[in-house]
C-alpha cells in the first residue's frame, strides 16, 4: 500500500496528538499538532465563531486509534458550508422550502385516534409559533394525500434561510433533510425547541409505533444515529451565536 493511501474500508489512524481551536485574522481554526485542519479540498477551514471551533476540535481530540470520520458530524458540516453551500445558496434556499412545501408536521394521521391526539398535542404548537413568528401560513391535511402549502409560504421559507450566512444556512438544510421538516429546523435554529425534542416531533409516528410492536436492533441504531445528529445541530445552531455582552 502506498503511503498516504487507505484499502477500501479502511480507516485513517489518528495522526496527531493535540488539538486545538486558534483565532485568526477573520475567523478561527482548527489545529492538529499546530498544523490547520483543511476541507477536503485542501483549504484552511476557517469558521466564524469560537464556539464552532470548540465543537469541531472535540470532535477530533475524541477520536482513538482511528478516525471514525462518520462519527464527526460537525466537521462534515463544516466542510459543507465553507465548500458546498457558497456556489449554491439558492438552491440549497429552494431546497428548504421543498421540505415545507410536504412538510412532517402538516400531515395528520387519520387514525387511531391516540396518535392523532399525540400529533395535534405536539405538532400544533410549533405550526402555530412558526406562523405568528415568522409571517407563516400553513395548510393541514389529515391523511397522506399532498396538498399544495401556499406559494407566499415557500417563498417567505426561501428568503428567510437566504439570508442567513453559509454556515447557518448548512445547517438548515442539513436539519430539513434529518427531521423532513423545514419548520423543526427552523425552530430548532430559533431555539424554540432542542435538539432532543426536534427529533422526538419527527418520529413521534414512528414511537408511537415502537410502543405498540417494540423497537428492533436496525430501527434502534438509526435512532440513535439521528439523534446524534440531532444534538450536534442543536450545538451548532447554538456555536453560531454571537457571545452576550
């Protein structure tokens, strides 16, 4: 095997003892051994905030013998928003809105009605602050025939997440693809809600499933994956905010 080349399926081993999060002239960086952390692409990777630092140098200090680059689900964001969202932002804008235009928590179970107690319970309350707070309407729908969102609600989630920068931006994408939902996201980014109970709106069909047939070892795992995921977004949407003075 050539230096500096893996067998398929083969892990990277830690190549570095210390780690570190350093300012810079604009941003900051990540050290390994004094060394800057670079994007796939071999750029430096500068992030906006020191908090954002922080996370993603612990996610590097915490790695063993080797690197589980699955695991660091902050530093591939990152690198998802210094390399991938700047050439398209508006795509990425009229991605999120997609996600709204089917959005998780406008489609009501028709039956039984325990769950539908469950979603109203806990769905409605989100819709309702999306809407008061953010200028939104969204239209309900019992059953899983779509119905079309009106055209100034998607227009008004595009212009909304445009606005943010790239960083915040990435992470709401990544938040609408994980809970199929533009509104948990952007809630989530608001801290309305945690990062925790963003996923439990999302599955909250899917537990109220478990509780009835019991969860298997596959179902378990991705929950806990997502779940991960959905933590890590949470810090991140609270690394993104600028310190209290």
């Amino acid at each position: 095997m050539q230096r500096g080349f893996l067998e398929p399926g083969e892990k990277p081993r830690r190549f570095y003892k210390d780690v570190s999060a350093a300012a810079l002239d604009v941003g900051f960086a990540v050290h390994l051994d004094h060394r800057t952390l670079r994007t796939p692409k071999g750029a430096p990777l500068v992030l906006p905030t020191r908090a954002l630092a922080d996370e993603i140098a612990a996610e590097w200090a915490g790695q063993g013998e080797f690197i589980q680059q699955g695991d660091m689900h902050a530093t591939r964001l990152a690198n998802t928003a210094a390399e991938a969202i700047p050439p398209a932002r508006q795509a990425t804008a009229a991605a999120v809105a997609q996600y709204a235009a089917s959005d998780l928590l406008c489609y009501y179970a028709e039956a039984p009605p325990a769950l539908v107690e469950r979603q109203r319970a806990n769905w409605e309350p989100v819709l309702t602050r999306a809407e008061r707070d953010l200028g939104l309407s969204f239209v309900r729908v019992t059953g899983i025939i779509h119905r079309a969102q009106p055209p100034q609600t998607l227009a008004r989630i595009e212009a909304l997440v445009m606005d943010l920068d790239d960083f915040n931006l990435a992470g709401a994408a990544f938040g609408a693809a994980l809970f199929g939902s533009a509104v948990l996201a952007l809630a989530l980014s608001r801290a309305w809600i945690d990062g925790d109970e963003a996923l439990d709106l999302a599955r909250l069909d899917e537990a109220f499933q478990e509780e009835k047939w019991g969860v298997d070892e596959e179902a378990a795992e991705r929950t806990a994956r997502q779940r991960a995921e959905a933590r890590m977004l949470d810090r991140w949407f609270l690394a993104l905010k600028p310190p209290a003075f």
